[in-house]
C-alpha cells in the first residue's frame, strides 16, 4: 500500500456550489488517535477560551482546541462539527513548505538562496530576472512572479480545472516585480517551489513531505488538491482535522522536535519565523506579529489576515500563524507553550487581535 493510500486519499466527490462553481469534499473522518492527552485548564484560563469560543462561534466558527504543553486543556466544537470531521484548510497548507525546505536543506537537496535557475532549465534559458529568483524568494513570496491567481487558485478549486499543470503553468509565468523586493501574496511561488521539489527529489514533494515529516507525526488528512498532471497543491491543498493539524503545530512550536525525536537541525525554524523589509509580518509561509507600516498592510490578503498590522499588538512578538481562507487558523505560540487550533466556516469577519485578547488575556474590547 502506498503512502497516498495509507493518507484516505479518495476519488474527486464534487458538490455544486453557486450554480457551476463547486469544491472538493473530502470528507473521510479521521478518528482521534489519543496523541495528546486531556487535561484541564486553570479556572481563569478555562474563563479565556470560553469567551473566545463564544466569539468565534458567532463568526462561523466549527472548532477551537488548546494545547498546553502536550496535552488538550480546551476543545470546543459547534455547528455540528465533530473532532473526527476534516475541513480544507486553504492557505493553511501553505506552512507545510517551510518544514520540507528545511528538512531538504539539512539533507544536502536545497539551498535556499542558490538560484532556483540552477535547477529549472527553463529559467536559466530565460536569464535575468529569473535567475534571481532563489527558493527563499519562493517561500518567503517575494520571487516577483506573476500570480495568475484565478488559474493558479480558483481554477483549482473547481470540478472541471482547465489548467491540466499549474506548476508549468507557473514556471511560464512573467516576472513582474524584481525579485526580493516587493511581497506578493498568491499561489504562483508555491507552485514553482513545487516544480523545483520536484526536479530535485525526482519524486513528488508531497511523497516526500510525507515521508520525512508527516509519516512520523503521525499526521493523517482526507485528500489533499493534485492539478489533472498529478501536482500536488502546496499552497491550498490539505483537508485534515483540528487535532490533526495541531500535531503539526506542536512539531513547530518545539523548534521541530516531535515527541522526543529531532526532525529538524536545532533553530532551523526560526528561517520560517523571520519577515523581509518588504513584509516583516510573513517569514517562509508563516504570518508573524510584525508591526506594518501603510503600504505593507496594503499588502496584505484580506481573505487569509484580516488584522490591519500586528495580529496581536500588546505583544508575544513569537506569536506565528498558519492562515487559510474562511478563518482556518493555526495559532503558535512558544513563549507560552502553546499550539491553537480555530477552523471555520463562511468566512464572517474575522479579526485576530480580539480573538486573541480574548484567549490570551479574557479581554472583550
């Protein structure tokens, strides 16, 4: 049996939406494994998630656990959400890539600031300005690629995709903006740091994800996007559970360190958790509590970050976050030792600064 079977990966169910606009449902339940133990909260703490949940109940929210160390303090599932029910989790899967760039570069396959042109034939043919474009640019999203985003975005969320490889398609892709200087939120640099994975590793990357960091955090999803050429979608393709994708976010609070194990080269995480002058508030597929003057919060994907600046102004600068579309949110947060998982649906007004004042602090303004 192959890793993608051991994964439930099923065929392309596809429900109608909006007339001809439909999404992949992958919806196997993934039953809790027992990984993390259940333990309970202090009463003030308890007070905090309590008000949180309350808040992102009203905003369309299925699920909010609280892991404290290792062990559940504070789970809380609604609109008839179970823990056993996947949801795709959008731009979440986007952090993903951090883990495999650096796991890739303690193996000796990736340097992260060598020209992506040394490895893709068709951007060393093309010369300058591709050849600037290195993997760090890629994941760090400031490549200057075009980002196509319906083709490369939209596209893949529909049952009838007329892009059969959006990693060619990418890689095709005009370079608008000199590459290192501008932030560029969108799925293009993904789907090229895919195709260089790829190249490199003579395999598929999520094959290769799987087996180098998923497999041993036991880290179970649904179905996870491919275009019709079999790419998978780096950037938006994981369906997976609350509890499953908090395993993930324990592995990267621990600075990649799992249940004792070393993955990752000791402080190797903290590449994903440093920002660009363009962008200080997006390290390598991580969001980070940066201050952000006018013209950065332009930058900004109202859909994914809804906080103007600063997801959480009145501190933890080691706050990082993994975000997707309809609220998805992955919350770490070392300092205090803790990992947040919030899923959603419809996405409704999210902000993160008073959800987390809430969690955190059990303020209401």
């Amino acid at each position: 049996m192959t890793t993608s079977s051991r994964r439930f990966l099923l065929g392309l169910p596809w429900l109608a939406l909006l007339g001809c606009r439909a999404r992949i449902d992958y919806d196997t339940p993934i039953p809790d494994d027992g990984t993390f133990a259940r333990g309970e909260p202090s009463q003030e703490q308890r007070a905090h998630y309590e008000l949180a949940a309350a808040w992102s109940q009203e905003r369309n929210g299925l699920a909010l656990v609280v892991i404290q160390g290792q062990t559940i303090v504070f789970e809380d599932y609604a609109a008839g959400y179970s823990l056993e029910d996947p949801v795709h989790i959008f731009s979440g899967t986007k952090s993903f890539s951090c883990s495999m760039a650096l796991a890739a570069r303690a193996e000796g396959i990736l340097d992260l600031d060598a020209p992506a042109a040394d490895t893709l034939e068709e951007w060393s043919q093309a010369g300058e300005p591709y050849t600037e474009i290195t993997a760090r640019r890629l994941l760090n999203f400031t490549s200057g690629l075009e980002q196509q985003d319906w083709l490369l975005t939209h596209d893949g969320l529909t049952s009838n995709q007329r892009v059969d490889d959006k990693y060619a398609l990418a890689l095709e892709g005009e370079v608008a903006t000199v590459p290192g200087e501008v932030f560029e939120y969108g799925s293009a640099h993904l789907m090229a740091f895919g195709a260089l994975m790829e190249r490199l590793l003579d395999r598929s990357p999520l094959d290769w994800l799987e087996e180098r960091i998923l497999d041993p955090l036991g880290f179970r999803y649904a179905g996870w996007i491919h275009d019709p050429s079999g790419n998978p979608m780096l950037p938006y393709g994981c369906f997976t559970t609350a509890l499953e994708w908090a395993k993930y976010g324990v592995f990267v609070r621990d600075d990649g360190v799992w249940q004792g194990a070393r993955l990752l080269p000791e402080g190797a995480m903290s590449d994903c958790w440093t920002g660009t002058p363009s962008m200080p508030a997006y390290g390598l597929t991580f969001w980070l509590n940066e201050d952000l003057d006018e013209n950065q919060q332009e930058r900004l994907p109202s859909d994914d970050i809804a906080s103007q600046g600063s997801m959480y102004p009145d501190g933890y600068r080691d706050l990082v976050v993994a975000a997707g579309y309809n609220d998805q949110r992955l919350y770490i947060l070392p300092s205090e030792d803790l990992v947040v998982v919030r899923l959603g649906q419809h996405h409704r007004e999210w902000d993160d600064t008073p959800f987390l004042a809430r969690l955190l602090e059990g303020r209401e303004d």
